[in-house]
C-alpha cells in the first residue's frame, strides 16, 4: 500500500425514524435524499462512490474513496500523490485501538490515558486501514495487484491464519506440535523448516524492494545500491516459493495439469490459468516427494 494513492472505505450510518412507521422507511428515506444530493454534485458527498442499505433495517452503508495529500517541493504544491498508508502508519496505535478500554490502559496517568474519543479514532483507524479485507481492497483499486494475485494472497492469509485462530485447524497444528522427535518423521520437519524459511525469505524480499524503492524515487541510487544484491539473493532462496509475484516450479505446472485433466474428466469448466494450491504445507510436502523422486 506504499504505492497506493487512492483508497475506500465503508461508514455505516444508524438511522433514527421521527415521522417514519418503520425503521426501513426511514433509512430509505435518507438513502434517496442522500443519493439526489450526490447526484446533484453537493460538496460534502464527493468522495461517496455508493450508498446501499446496512445489514440492519436502520443501517445505511456509504463507502468513500479519497486520494492522500499532494506532495510540496520546495513549498510548491505538486500533481505528485503522497499514499495515505505513509501518514497513517505513524498515526495508528494498536494499544489504544484494541486494549485502551482496559481499566489499567485507560486510568494510566503515566501513559496520559485514553479518552473515549481518542480510542474511537484508533478503532476507525484499523477498520478503515488494517482491517484485510479494506487493505485487500485498496490493493486492487490501486491496481497493485490483479484479481489472480489478490486470490493468491487470500490463501497465504488464510493459511496464515490458522496458527493464530482458534479452530479445529489450529487443534490439529497443536496436536502435531505435542509428536516427540521419535514419533515425527524427519521429513516432516524438513517441511516446516522450509515452509518457514520460504515464508521469511519472501516476505523480507518483498519488504525490502518496497524500502528500496524509496530511495530510488528520491535519486539516491548510491543507498539503493547498498540493498539491491540481498533483494536479488533472497528471490533466488525464495523462488521455491509460488506467490503473487514470481514463476511455478516444475512440479507445480506438472501438478496443474495432473488437477486440470480431473477437472475435465468432472465435466468442469477448465481455465488458461495454472492451478494455484490450496495448502501451502501440504503443497510443500508433494513439492520435497517429487523432487526426491525426480532426484532434483
């Protein structure tokens, strides 16, 4: 979201019926008035792109789109975006937004406290901006990502997920971690360490050309220099790897076409894209056996 100029989020606004019998008359009403305003161009309304009814029947749900700031040089004001996620990134504060109604958090005049207001802000900070589902969002009217890499991302997340959530899932990962040494097969432990391994290699990879970038925008090439041979070394210990932004091994294409043709013998409607996997452990798991097999 470094790159991103623009970026949406949805307001849920509750509706108070006064002549209106019901609450759905109400918020209907207040949608058409809503919507004839924006229609005719009214100021306070030119950041909405779409009004819908709520969940509820005395819900009305706009989202807005805005760009951040413009970039001043040397005190002139420039066409250049600044994205949002700079400024919003020094603004946010975890502590306040998820635990500042804590008594201790709250009564803590040592740390200045937290009131009422500021909390909300924090918790309108993170649904707006670091709620997945905003920032997944944001990614694609950006056009950082297309909607095949977007999928992509959804199922490292999810994947990520499950050892964070509680679940039958993270159950099972618990389960597993309780195996003596004796009891797990040492495969399985090569599996893991490779899965983390790649996790961390690409991340970092991806991280750093977004920190690099910043020094190449602001032409100091000397400094990007420093961080472009680590970049290059951690794409290649990543490129087992199958994310958004790099190729398939061999044996994920092969795989695609083994899935593709099962596909087809179901009488389902077959795609030009490869098959991308579910699983990332399990899909790390087939990878190690193919290779052993192929002897690679």
């Amino acid at each position: 979201m470094f790159y991103g100029n623009k970026y949406r989020h949805p307001k849920s606004y509750n509706i108070q019926k006064k002549t209106s019998k019901t609450d759905r008359e109400a918020r209907d009403a207040t949608m058409d008035e809503w919507k004839k305003l924006w229609k005719q161009g009214d100021s306070r309304l030119r950041d909405v792109i779409s009004i819908q009814p709520g969940k509820s029947d005395n819900v009305m749900k706009v989202i807005y789109e805005i760009e951040g700031p413009k970039l001043k040089r040397n005190g002139v004001l420039t066409e250049e975006i600044i994205p949002i996620y700079n400024g919003i990134l020094e603004q946010y504060n975890p502590d306040t937004a998820h635990i500042g109604k804590l008594p201790f958090m709250k009564n803590n005049s040592l740390m200045g406290g937290n009131s009422d207001k500021g909390i909300f802000l924090q918790k309108t900070i993170y649904n707006n901006f670091f709620y997945i589902d905003n920032m997944l969002r944001n990614l694609r009217i950006n056009n950082l990502v297309n909607e095949r890499q977007l999928e992509i991302i959804k199922i490292h997340y999810n994947f990520l997920s499950k050892y964070v959530h509680v679940g039958m899932d993270s159950l099972e990962i618990w389960n597993d971690s309780q195996k003596s040494d004796y009891e797990r097969k040492n495969y399985e432990q090569v599996i893991y360490r490779n899965m983390i391994f790649l996790y961390v290699a690409k991340l970092f990879h991806l991280y750093l050309k977004v920190f690099v970038s910043s020094y190449v925008n602001d032409r100091n090439e000397l400094k990007a220099m420093k961080y472009n041979k680590i970049i290059q070394d951690l794409e290649s210990l990543s490129k087992d790897f199958w994310f958004f932004d790099n190729e398939p091994t061999e044996y994920d294409v092969k795989n695609s076409e083994y899935l593709k043709e099962i596909q087809k013998r179901m009488g389902k409607t077959i795609t030009n894209n490869l098959v991308y996997y579910d699983n990332p452990l399990e899909r790390m798991k087939m990878l190690i056996s193919y290779r052993k097999q192929m002897k690679i």
